[in-house]
C-alpha cells in the first residue's frame, strides 16, 4: 500500500512541536516525539522532516539537554494535584525561556554574520536602513488599470 505524503510543516506547526517540546517530561527520543506531534497534527512525519527546521532541531536538543540535568524528585508524589499544575506551568515556562534565549542568541550570531558581510562589500549605513519597496498591488490587465488622470478608460 502506497502511503501518502504528508502535508509541508507550517511555522504554525513549527511552532506547536516548539512548545510540546518546551512541555516535555520523562525522556524524549524522536520516536516519541513523532508520535506526540502524530497525535496533535494528525500527520506522521518523519525524524528527517522535522530535523530539517532549525527551531525543531534546537528545541529538542536543549529539551534533551533540560532532561539530562534535572534531577529526580522521589517526593513529589505527594504534592496536590494544583500545586502540581503549578510546578509544570512553571517548568513549561522555564523550558520556553531558556529556549527563546537560545534562538535570540543564534539570530544575533547571525546578525554580527550579516554585519561583518556588509563592511566587506562597503555598504553603508544608509543603504541598510533604506525601507523595503512599495509593493504595487494594482490591477495585471492594462485595460483595468487606473489611468494617471483618476479615471478608468472607456470599453468602447
């Protein structure tokens, strides 16, 4: 039986494996975290497909890295049910901005790359900070456009 492929990731997607990972307890492998988005996305996908984005990729290496070097608690059955909602909101949290710390880290390294490029070439200041063109969302057919005048041409 031919399998169907499935659909392109989405940043929404993306982004939605990021904060499953950030939430992540117990050990992770990526068998299981196929399975999870499998459940959330109701696509499967493979370990390639999602390794291949670089936010899924660091997520799951600093999750894995979170995983290793937190410690067992053997006294937390005891905790209530609400203090224990609690404790998870904030591990989530704690995961989610140590995350965020990373990807901002690696957009600046990026950006000192994109400095460094820039002085190379003798780009000024000025041609940086230029803004991005207008983009012309006008009519394709010439017979529709508006003429310079403010009136439509005549279909005659």
């Amino acid at each position: 039986m031919i399998r169907q492929r499935s659909r392109n990731l989405t940043p929404e997607d993306v982004e939605l494996i990021v904060s499953l990972l950030d939430g992540w307890g117990g050990a992770l492998t990526w068998k299981w975290l196929i399975d999870n988005v499998e459940r959330r996305l109701f696509f499967r996908y493979t370990r390639q497909a999602l390794h291949a984005h670089q936010r899924i990729q660091d997520a799951f290496k600093l999750c894995k890295e979170r995983l290793a070097r937190a410690p067992r608690k053997p006294g937390e059955k005891h905790v209530s049910p609400e203090m224990r909602v609690l404790m998870e909101r904030l591990a989530r949290r704690d995961a989610e901005v140590e995350r965020l710390k990373a990807e901002n880290q690696r957009l600046m390294e990026q950006f000192v790359v994109w400095l460094y490029n820039a002085q190379i070439k003798a780009v000024s200041l000025a041609d940086l900070k230029r803004p991005l063109p207008r983009v012309d969302r006008g009519q394709t057919k010439s017979e529709l456009r508006v003429v310079g005048s403010g009136r439509r041409p005549s279909r005659t």
